[in-house]
C-alpha cells in the first residue's frame, strides 16, 4: 500500500498570506495525485488533478506542484473561504487509492 | 451539472446488514468507473471499494472484504454497496464518488450517508 502523509496537520495563516501544504508518498506515484478541499458537513471537493492541473472553476489562486513522491499544494492568498481541511490522494494503481491524513488551514 | 446522492445510512446493530444506493444525474453513467469513500473523525478518508464502469472489475478494501460488495445498475445509473457483518468500526460517512472516464481522480463526489453501527 501507498502511504501519503501530509504536513502540517494544522496549519495558521493570515489572510492575504500566501500557504504551502505538502503530501509525500512512500513510494512514487507519478504524477497521479489529486487534492480535495473539504469544508463542515460537506464532502470533499476537487481542486487539483495530475498533480498540478485545477480542475473546472477553481481560483487561479490554488496551485499544485511535484512529482514522483514529493508534493505540495499553494494557495497564494487566503481568503475567506480557504480556510478548510485539505487531503491530498494518490490514484496511481486504481482501485487502490490512499489519502493523506489531511492539513487543518485555519485562520491566523 | 453532474451530481451524486447516497441513501440507505442508518442505525444498525452489529453484525447487521444495510445497503447503501448512489443515484447519478444524467451523464453518461457507465462511462466512469465508481466509488465508495468513508470518512471517520479518526481516520480521515478511506477509500472502501471501486467499480469499473461495466462492472466487469471491482475491487475492495482488505478490511471490508468478504462482507461488503459493490456493484451498479447502468440501467439505473445507480451504485450499490451490501454491507454484511457490520461493526462498530464500518461507523462512518459514506461517500460515492465518480472517475471522469479518462483518469482515474475522483471528479465528483456526493454528500454522503451516514452508518451507525451500534447496539
């Protein structure tokens, strides 16, 4: 099995501040690693795929970066509505996807 | 827009059964293969078991096998998943969750149903 651990687990940060989250893998996936935002009581959303792709309708704020095993998602500056949990997900031998434990992003 | 709804959470003792239904919006159903996701506030996301799009492969978590069991109906656009020999631990949010056809990322993702497994 693939672990994904991500750090922080909890993250603070002003808004207007720019955020970095990362997600490591215990072994390469590729490029096939996804991240969700997930916010109280609703269901993880899509951001990012292939690693650095935005899915449709999301802020050109939200980047994502790496390869192989090392990752990281950007929000260059906070609003509002950032703050959340994020999990990053590796798909890289479906069905057998994991994800990370997820990052807190709380506000400052 | 497409969209999923899960139903058929409940309260169930342990060792009970329950089956969940995940119903898809019109698109083209059988096209994306399918998911369950659960979520616990221990444990975070798990993914839980896939379908392929013809339901010709599914494969499911180790610590579900030999009790839960996917499947789908594209006539109905609808995922299944029979939960057997349900403890404690299967309490969780369920989600379903569907691939864009092309790759294998989880595009779309429902609001989930509820399992409590108690006695």
């Amino acid at each position: 099995e693939i672990v994904m651990t991500q750090s922080p687990a909890t993250l603070s940060v002003s808004p207007g501040e720019r955020a970095t989250l990362s997600c490591r893998a215990s072994q390469s996936v590729s490029s096939n690693l996804a991240w969700y935002q997930q916010k109280p009581g609703q269901a993880p959303r899509l951001l990012i795929y292939r690693a650095s792709t935005r899915a449709t309708g999301v802020p050109a704020r939200f980047s994502g970066s790496g390869y192989g095993t090392e990752f990281a998602l950007t929000i260059s500056s906070l609003q509002s509505e950032d703050f959340a949990v994020y999990y990053c997900q590796q798909y890289s031998n479906w069905p057998l996807y994991t994800f990370g434990q997820g990052t807190k992003l709380e506000i400052k | 827009d497409v969209e999923l709804w899960e139903s058929g959470g409940g309260l169930v003792q342990p060792g009970g059964s329950l089956r969940l239904s995940c119903v898809a919006s019109p698109f083209t159903f059988s096209s994306s293969a399918m998911s369950w996701v659960r979520q616990t506030p221990g444990k975070g996301l798990e993914w839980v078991a896939s379908i392929s799009g013809t339901g010709g492969t599914a494969k499911h978590a180790d610590f579900v096998k030999g009790r839960f069991n996917i499947s789908r109906d594209n006539s109905k656009n609808t995922l299944y998943l029979q939960m057997n020999s349900l403890r404690a631990e299967d309490s969780a949010i369920y989600y379903c969750a569907k691939d864009p056809g092309w790759d294998y990322y989880m595009d779309v993702w429902g609001k989930g149903t509820t399992v409590t497994v108690s006695s």
